[in-house]
C-alpha cells in the first residue's frame, strides 16, 4: 500500500503503528494544547482538557514515541505548543530524541488575542525543533532584512517567526479552530522538509500543514481521530 497523500481518520497512536519506519522527513504536530477548554466553531468542535499535565503527558509521550519510529533517522520534528506545556514538552523530546538533536526553540508571534491587566500580553507559541541526527535537512528561510546597512536585501531568519494570526475574515479560514495560517506552515514546511519529502502531521486538524506540503512539492500523510477534521483536510486539499 502507498502510504503517501493520505488523510486517515484514526487515533494516531493505532494509525502510526501501521505505517512503515523510515518514511517521514519531517512531522509537524499541533496537538491540543490542554488549554482546559473546549474549541468549537459553527462546523466542529473538540475538547482540550486533562485532569493534570502528567495525565496530558501521558497522553502525548507514546504517540511522540511512535512518531519517532516513522520518521527517517535524520528526519526532524516541530512540537507546536505554547506556555502551558513546553517546559514539559521541552523535556520529554530531550529524553525521546536526545538532549544532543535539539535544534531550535522557535517563537511564533502572532498578535492577535487579548490581554490582562494583571501580566504581559501573551501573544507567541512555542514550536520545538528535534532533529534525529547531524544530516537532518534545513534550508534556511531568508526574509527582508531590516537594518539601514541592509536595506533592500535579505538575510537568513531567526527564531522568531513574525507572521499574522489568521482573522476572522481572512479568506483562507475553513471553520476549524486552532487553525494556523498557511504562511507559516509553508515557512516552517520548505525549510525544514526537503523537495519531493514526506511531511506527517498526526494531528493535522484543518489541514494546514498537509496543504503547505502539497504546494510546496512535498508529499504528506495526516491523521485525526476526528471526522470533521478529516472531512474538512480532504476538501481543502481537493482545492489545492
């Protein structure tokens, strides 16, 4: 069986173990973020809530540890998460990858969202970068540069990530919550996933990532455990 442009609706626990090892080169994963809530939008709806983050490890750590055994061995990973959990996160992808073949703490700041008038605003996610050994791919993005020294050239982009959250108006909104806008998948996909590569995302949700894959020339497989996602991956990718 092929297992390349396929959206499968399953845990990805069950669905990883089907796939054959050395196959990915790179696996994006947005999970929940255990934010205690339930996300839900006029077309899909999902709950996002453990009793304690060791129960939310719980969860997380074997389907991270399947993840690593579909990857190539030089394959890499990005664990898109936020303040509640990368700390943790950070750690257990030390333990699972090597403390060795970690790569980047990117910070993607957003700006939308509110605030409070009792700390910082919180307006970035975090996105861990594993690699599984010193061949792993990377083509570093280039973005304007913004010195007077520079202007009008470019220069390699650092770990910061300044791209807009998607708003409620914005075109490419499909009705999924979470959703992540296509420029930054497309960003993080083309320098991290080589030409004519396997992009796995096992949490794939809207489909951002497996559409940024298929733009940009990579192959892709994603899973979710839930049917509207599946529905709604499915008919964005028959658009792309």
């Amino acid at each position: 069986m092929n297992a390349l442009n396929q959206i499968l609706h399953a845990d990805c626990l069950d669905a990883l173990g089907d796939l054959p090892q050395d196959l990915a080169h790179l696996a994006y994963l947005d999970p929940p973020f255990n934010t205690g809530r339930t996300h839900s939008t006029a077309k899909t709806a999902y709950h996002d809530r453990w009793p304690s983050i060791e129960a939310y490890l719980d969860f997380l750590r074997p389907r991270v540890s399947a993840i690593r055994r579909v990857l190539k061995l030089n394959g890499s990973i990005l664990l898109h998460c936020d303040w509640r959990t990368a700390p943790h996160l950070r750690l257990m992808l030390d333990d699972l990858f090597g403390r060795s073949n970690f790569v980047n703490h990117l910070i993607w700041v957003y700006g939308l969202g509110g605030s409070s008038p009792r700390r910082f605003a919180r307006k970035h996610d975090d996105i861990l970068f594993y690699c599984g050994g010193d061949d792993y791919f990377f083509d570093p993005p280039m973005v304007p540069a913004t010195s007077n020294r520079m202007k009008g050239q470019s220069k390699k982009a650092r770990d910061v990530i300044e791209i807009p959250a998607i708003n409620n108006m914005a075109a490419e909104r499909v009705g999924y919550p979470t959703q992540k806008p296509l420029a930054l998948l497309s960003f993080l996909v083309t320098a991290c996933c080589p030409p004519g590569g396997v992009v796995l995302d096992p949490f794939c949700g809207s489909g951002t990532a497996l559409v940024a894959a298929a733009r940009t020339g990579r192959h892709f497989i994603g899973i979710d455990i839930n049917p509207d996602a599946v529905r709604i991956c499915k008919q964005r990718l028959g658009a792309a």
